[in-house]
C-alpha cells in the first residue's frame, strides 16, 4: 500500500486527517518537528512518524524519496512552502496542502514548468478554501461563458483553529486584495461590503484575500474577481481602522503578542461544534451584458470537509490521477470534485 507524508501531522486539522486516514485506506507517516507530539500521535493512530524540521534538507529529502505524495498541513504556509515544494521537484514528489493563502498559490503557479518537467503535481489548497469554491467558480463559469467578472462569499459556523487564526493574524498588516483585469491589486480592509443570501441564511461581509483570487482566475479565466468574508469576528468598522493601522499590526512584536493570545483558546472546535458546523460558499458571475448567474455550495464544516477532501485527493493520485504540473482542485479532478463527498451541494438560486 502507498503511503503519504503527512508533514504538520499533530496540528488541528492534521490529526483530523491522520485519525481519517485509516477510513480512506490510506497509510500516513505522521511528521513534523516535535517528536513528542509526533509519539502521542502515532499511539493513537499506529502510524510511524518521523520527526524533522523543514530547514533539515538532508532529513526532508529522505522523508520524501519513501512517498509519492506530501499533504503539506504546517502554516502558516507563506513561510513554510517554499522548502516542502522545492524539495518536492528535487526528489519528484507529488505536493498537495491545505493552505487558503493567495500568496501561496501565486508562486507555487510558476512552478508549473518545473513540476511537469519532473511528471509531478503541484496541488494547494486542497481543503476548504480553495476547494469547494473552486468548483463552484467553474459551475459558474460553465453556466455563463461569457463571464467577465466573478464574486464569491464564505461563510462558515463551528469556529477557528489556532493555525487558521495565526495565517489570518500574518495576513492582518497586509490589508485586502482583489483582481482586476487580470491583475492582483491591494485594496484597504473594508473596500468594499456587501449583503449575502445564501439561499435563506444573510450574511454581510467586507473583501478578503482569499486564494480564490489565484485559483479561480486559474481555474476560470475570468478577469475580474473579488472575494468576501462573512460572519467576521471583528466589525467592518474595526477593519476599516484596521487599513489604518495595517503597517503596524505587521510589527513584529504584535504579531507575537497576537499570537500568544490566540493560542490561550481552545486548538480548534470541539467535535460537537464540528457536527453541527457547516459552510458554504456564495457565488456569482456577471457578464458585459449585467447579466447573471448566482449559486450556492452548502456541505460541512470546514475542518470536517478539509480532512475529507484532502484524502480524497490523496486516494484519486494513489488511484492514478494525476495531471503533472500546477493544478487547482478542479483542474485536477473536475468541477464536481466537492460533490463526491457525502452532504455536499451546488444549488443555483
């Protein structure tokens, strides 16, 4: 049986994979850098594990040339993927994670020459951001070719582990992003808010820099594409104030300050809240006509459907299925990738 390696294994949503894994079939080495957390992790699951820091080329190659794939779950990303990805077209390994950070997708994309050149495949953002919304964009796209501008929406209920907060935390002093004509263009926190029904449940939401903005212009074509965030822990008004102060939420030392008091919280929502979580993804596409489409994906919670897609994922390359070079999640499995799993659905409204 192939096995994969599963780098970050003890974070939230790594255990979460690792503890479902033995349900897809599937065998992880359980890694990362703490070798304690990494034993009480494999008592509990019967993997091996294998315990290094990403900066040990020599240790991560070694890891490597024993798999065919990574599932690269250790964030934030924007500093961890550049040694995983690069030592993935050294020793032509197959590279999927769980990121949902557009500055991760952005230079991963540029690899592509590199990765089919090795007969590998370059596949981020393979949980809930990006994929469920990237199916959704492509459903979309299919139903309006002559789409010229797209929106998308998120919303989630179950709550936020300390390795989504931490990626959000870095982001903070970075303000908002959108695409226009094709071009990714930095917006200030709030640039724009809008009201959202997802088909019965209104949400209001302020732009984001979801990875949408990189996948779905990959995946779509489309050049115009703004991403939101609904349900927000903070008002539209503290984000606004937040662009004002972005440079030095930024700092250093306030982002580890941050940092401190976010992991005074729970790790992540407790499986009750995970059962009775779920998330959905608004979406519309517009045309040089004003005419539109809008549809609504509804599945799981988000930690819930990461660990699931991202096996599923993993199952299919073991299976064969395998697109070398960079992929989003429907370039790689189709646009109905997210309606294989079981409580999911694209419904247009």
């Amino acid at each position: 049986m192939k096995r994969f390696l599963l780098y970050g294994a003890y974070g939230y949503t790594g255990k979460l994979i690792a503890h479902l894994a033995a349900d897809y079939g599937l065998t992880p080495i359980l890694a990362g850098r703490s070798e304690e957390k990494l034993k009480e992790l494999s008592n509990e699951t019967g993997f091996d594990y294998k315990a290094f820091d990403l900066s040990d080329t020599e240790k991560l190659h070694t890891a490597m040339k024993e798999v065919d794939t990574i599932l690269h779950c250790a964030g934030p990303f924007i500093n961890t993927f550049e040694k995983v990805v690069e030592a993935c077209l050294e020793t032509g390994t197959h590279y999927l994670d769980i990121t949902g950070e557009v500055d991760v997708f952005e230079p991963i994309k540029k690899a592509d020459s590199r990765a089919r050149e090795k007969q590998i495949m370059l596949l981020p953002g393979i949980g809930f951001d990006v994929v469920p919304s990237d199916c959704l964009a492509v459903h979309l796209k299919n139903s309006m070719p002559d789409a010229e501008s797209l929106t998308l929406a998120i919303f989630t209920k179950g709550g936020i582990s300390h390795g989504t907060a931490i990626s959000s935390a870095s982001r903070l002093g970075q303000g908002a992003k959108v695409r226009k004509g094709g071009e990714l263009i930095a917006v200030p926190y709030g640039y724009k808010v809008r009201e959202f029904d997802f088909d019965g449940e209104k949400a209001s939401g302020s732009t984001y820099q979801w990875g949408d903005l990189s996948t779905a212009y990959h995946s779509t074509g489309i050049p115009n594409i703004e991403t939101f965030m609904t349900n927000l822990p903070i008002s539209i008004g503290m984000l606004k104030i937040m662009s004002v102060l972005k440079g030095m939420i930024g700092l250093s030392f306030v982002q580890q300050f941050i940092q401190k008091q976010i992991k005074k919280r729970p790790a992540g929502p407790s499986e009750e809240a995970r059962d009775k979580g779920y998330s959905m993804v608004w979406g519309e596409v517009l045309n040089a006509k004003g005419e539109k489409q809008r549809a609504v994906f509804k599945g799981p919670e988000a930690y819930t459907l990461t660990a699931h897609t991202s096996l599923m994922a993993l199952k299919k390359i073991n299976a064969g299925e395998v697109k070398p070079g960079y992929q989003t999640p429907s370039a790689a499995f189709g646009k109905d990738f997210i309606l294989e799993l079981a409580g999911t659905e694209i419904k247009f409204i």
